[in-house]
C-alpha cells in the first residue's frame, strides 16, 4: 500500500512542477515572481492543512525548528538557483537539484540509519542517475557555476533528511499533517524575506500582481500540500534508499509525460530514453 502513495505522491509532483510552469508564463521566472509563488503556495498551505487537521493549530519545539530549518534550506537553494540560472540551462539546474534530492538522503540512510542495501537497490540508483545526466546533461559548466551546482545538490538532498529525521524522530513532533502547516507557514516567513530583499533593490516586488497566477497558486498549495503529507507518511515506513529515488524518478518521468499531454513539450530521444529509464529504475525499488 505504501508503494501506492509514492506513486501518487509522485503523480501529484509532476502536476505541481506543471503548475510552476503555468504561474511561470503568467507573472515571469523573475526572483521577486518565485518569492512570491512560494510566499502564497505557503500561506495556502497552511490554511488548508489547518483545516485538514480539525483546525487545530499544532507545535512543538522540534518540529517548528525542523520546518524553520526546511525552509532554510530550500531558501537558500533557489537563491542559488538564481545565480547558475544567469549564466547556465535550467537543464543543468534540474540535473544537480534532482540528483542531490536523491543521492543525499540515499547516502544518508545505508549510512546514518543502517538501512540494508539491496542490488535491485543499488542498480536502481545507478539507472535513474544515468537517466538524469542523459536528460539533462547539455554543457560542461564553469568552475565557479558547478561549485554552486555541487551545493544545490546537497542542500535539495538535506531537505529530504530533514523530512525523514523528523518523522522517524523519537522526539515529541506533531502529526504529518501538523509539519506541512509548519512548513508551508515557513514559507510564507522566507517568501517575506526575498519580497523585502527584492524591494531594498529597487525591484518590482509586489504580493498579488492583480491576482493573476492565482489559480496555479491555489492548486499547486492543494496538490503540492497533499505530495508532500503522501512523502511524509511513507517516510515513517519505507526506508529512504527506496523512498527518495523511487520520488524522484517517478516524478521526472511523470513530468515529461505531463509536459507532453498538457503543454505539447514533444520529448526528444534522449528525453524518451531518460523516461524509460527512470521508470525501470523506479521499479526496480520495489525489490
């Protein structure tokens, strides 16, 4: 059953990068336009889940220091992001991203927590990751840019430990439900911080922008909210060497599938071929 909810975890991940895109083409890929998303994605989250959980506001000191430090983290790898965008592809960006999402907390369980490797396991690593440099390996960047593709790819990594420490954490926490409120009101706390930074630089940083993206917004709050609570539940269970690289090959392929339904992006061979490979690698977790 818990392989059922990574898969609509992954389904609803794929929707939600496809949400990206729409507020994207609506109000810009501008840093104060990201800032924004997140800051609303952030505080309808947090009222939606508030609600999911009999509106009672849960806390504890552990998990509002684990969401603080969530937000922290994603903060500061889209501020990266930022910079190796200027200069390089968003395939490039994607590549490090995705692979430290998969790679770190993948280290991070046969390591730390003492999780058993199996060989369907370990190939299943080693396809997706063949998959990702395949689908997204375009150019060989400059010295200083992939510096800060290296640290993307372990901040997007610690975010994945973070989730996983919290809801395996002998400590008091709140409900699954309970930490993406907490989450998504850390967001909206950082949103503030890069709307205020964007203005002391004397760039367009409004909130609402006359309601446009408005629509995205809110779904992608709903779908993105649901994904992660389906993340976190099956973090208390399946182990992260199969969690995180079963989530991110299954909503890489699922994108290009999404991208191709929805939005007439016709895949190349390579993305084709990528495709295939994430979605034998993925199964491959199952074993």
């Amino acid at each position: 059953m818990e392989y059922l909810w990574i898969l609509l975890a992954d389904l609803m991940m794929a929707i939600d990068f496809s949400l990206n895109k729409v507020y994207q083409r609506k109000c810009g890929a501008t840093p104060a336009a990201g800032y924004r998303f997140n800051l609303l994605v952030g505080l309808l989250k947090t009222l939606i889940f508030w609600g999911i959980n009999g509106f009672v506001f849960e806390f504890t000191a552990y998990s509002a220091w684990m969401a603080a430090l969530m937000a922290l983290v994603c903060f500061s790898y889209i501020l990266l992001g930022q910079q190796i965008l200027k200069v390089s592809q968003v395939a490039l960006y994607t590549l490090f991203l995705m692979l430290g999402g998969m790679c770190v907390p993948y280290l991070w369980g046969a390591v730390m927590l003492h999780e058993q490797l199996t060989v369907f396991r370990v190939l299943g690593l080693i396809v997706i990751a063949a998959a990702l440099i395949l689908m997204n390996l375009t150019e060989r960047p400059p010295k200083k840019q992939l510096l800060m593709c290296i640290a993307v790819f372990i901040l997007n990594g610690f975010c994945s430990v973070i989730s996983k420490e919290h809801q395996i954490s002998a400590k008091e926490t709140v409900s699954a439900a309970g930490f993406v409120m907490l989450s998504g009101f850390a967001s909206v706390l950082f949103g503030i911080i890069g709307l205020l930074t964007e203005r002391a630089k004397k760039h367009p940083a409004e909130l609402l922008q006359g309601g446009k993206g408005m629509l995205a917004v809110a779904l992608s709050a709903a779908i993105g909210g649901v994904s992660y609570l389906l993340q976190l539940i099956s973090a208390e269970k399946i182990p992260a060497t199969a969690l995180y690289p079963m989530l991110s090959g299954g909503s890489i392929a699922l994108s290009v599938l999404t991208g191709w339904l929805f939005f007439r992006e016709k895949p190349n061979k390579r993305l084709w071929i990528g495709t295939v490979f994430c979605i034998l690698g993925t199964a491959m977790f199952i074993f």
